[in-house]
C-alpha cells in the first residue's frame, strides 16, 4: 500500500472525456466497433480520467498507474466496469496476466519510462492474439518540447538543458523529464517488439473533428490520402500510432 496518494496532476484533468473519446473513435475507426465487446487496458492512466470515460463504452477497462489517485475510488464507484490499479508496467513484472486485454491504450507514456522497450514487450504480452493498442507520443524532432514548451532544450543533455533553464529564470527546469524519440526508432522498437504498425494521425484527426462537432471537417479529412498525411511523420509535433500484436516477437 502506498503512503501518499497524487491528487491533481500537474497537466490538469480538463477535457480529458474529450481526449478519451477522440482516442476511442481513433480506434473504431482503425480496428471496428466490436472492440467495445473486449476488456481494455489504459497504461499510465494516472488519475484516470481517460479510464473512466472509456469505460462508458467498452466492456471493461483497466488503469495502472506507478501511484495512486485521488480521484480513483469516485470513479470505480461511478463506473462498475472500471478497474484502477497501481503498477510498475515497464519492468519484468507486471499485475496484467498473460493475452488478457483485446485493447491497451498508451498515450503519452513512452517518453516517461525508464525502459519503452519492456514497456512494449509487456502490451504485446498482455494482449490477445490480434489485439491492438493505441500509442501516442511526442515526436523528438519537433523544435518545441511538449512538457515545458521550450525550444531545443530536449535536443541537449538534460542537465546542460535545465541549467540553462534556471539560469534562465524557468521553475519548469525539473519538469523536464521526458525522454522521447523519433519515428524510425519507434517502429524499429515495435517491429522488434511483434507489432504490426499503422500510422493513425489521420484517424486520430478525422475523431478529434468529430468530437469537436465539426462533422463536415471530418468528412472531409476522412478522405485525404494517407499516404500525403504520413509524408509529414518524421517532424510531427507528435506520434498516433495503432498496433496489432503478430504471433511472432522480432529480433532485430
């Protein structure tokens, strides 16, 4: 049992119903409504906001989070098919059973661990055959480090980088802790790691207009070819990614 529970965290809670359903119609999009019928797992849930709203949709969700939260015992308590549990999900091992999950979402979680190569070893474990899983992430390349929207500081060694901050005069120097990567190291680590890859940005794009209300935008981008959308991968301000775990674990 863990002594101290986080209460609000530091990025806020605001539209995170928003961003669970963009995230759930990114993946009906992708994978077919029958993914409500399966149990759903959100990594890295924190305090589980995006947990809860997908579980006025799907079967049953899962959140692990490294510590708990405040706000979980409210939303088990308003939601029967939610479950919220604390967890290490990068390390050897993990309170997730073995080809238990139909769905796993890691959105914004990668960049935080000390070891994304485990981590994607654990989805494909705890996945079914066939399973998918949304990943999302920021993008290294991208000038502006989503986490304290400074420029090129996540391009330099971390402590060159927030002690240039506080010789700035930045209070942000200690929230940059993200480590994030590029496009091909990602998909080599998802190839290595027994996923099939489907760039989702414009899934992702064409959900968060509909979320919005702006239905006609939707259609629209729902036609764009998705190989003009994918040419702009490499510099993205970040990542939107649908995996389907194979059978087989590569090794390259």
């Amino acid at each position: 049992m863990h002594d101290s529970v986080h209460q609000m965290p530091r990025w806020g809670n605001e539209a995170r119903d928003r961003k669970a359903l963009a995230i759930w119609l990114t993946l009906v999009q992708c994978c077919g409504s029958r993914i409500a019928e399966g149990a759903w797992l959100d990594v890295g849930c924190g305090s589980g906001g995006i947990a809860a709203t997908l579980a006025t949709k799907a079967r049953h969700v899962t959140g692990i989070d490294p510590e708990p939260w405040e706000a979980w015992a409210g939303a088990m308590t308003a939601h029967v098919n939610l479950s919220l549990i604390t967890g290490v999900f990068d390390g050897e091992t993990s309170p997730i059973a073995d080809a238990s999950i139909d769905v796993v979402v890691c959105n914004q979680v990668y960049e935080h661990v000390t070891d994304p190569i485990a981590l994607l070893r654990n989805i494909h474990r705890v996945l079914v055959p066939g399973g998918n899983c949304y990943f999302a992430g920021p993008n290294l390349l991208w000038p502006i480090e989503p986490h304290v929207f400074w420029p090129f500081v996540h391009w330099l060694p971390r402590q060159t980088a927030q002690s240039l901050m506080r010789a700035l005069g930045s209070r942000q120097a200690d929230a940059l802790d993200a480590h994030s990567t590029h496009c091909w190291r990602l998909r080599r680590w998802f190839r290595d790691s027994g996923f099939d890859v489907r760039f989702g940005l414009r899934a992702r794009i064409v959900a968060e207009l509909e979320v919005r209300g702006h239905i006609g935008c939707a259609n629209w981008a729902r036609h764009v070819p998705i190989g003009l959308v994918g040419i702009g991968e490499p510099v993205a301000p970040g990542f939107i990614y649908v995996l389907k775990k194979l059978d087989r674990v590569g090794h390259g």
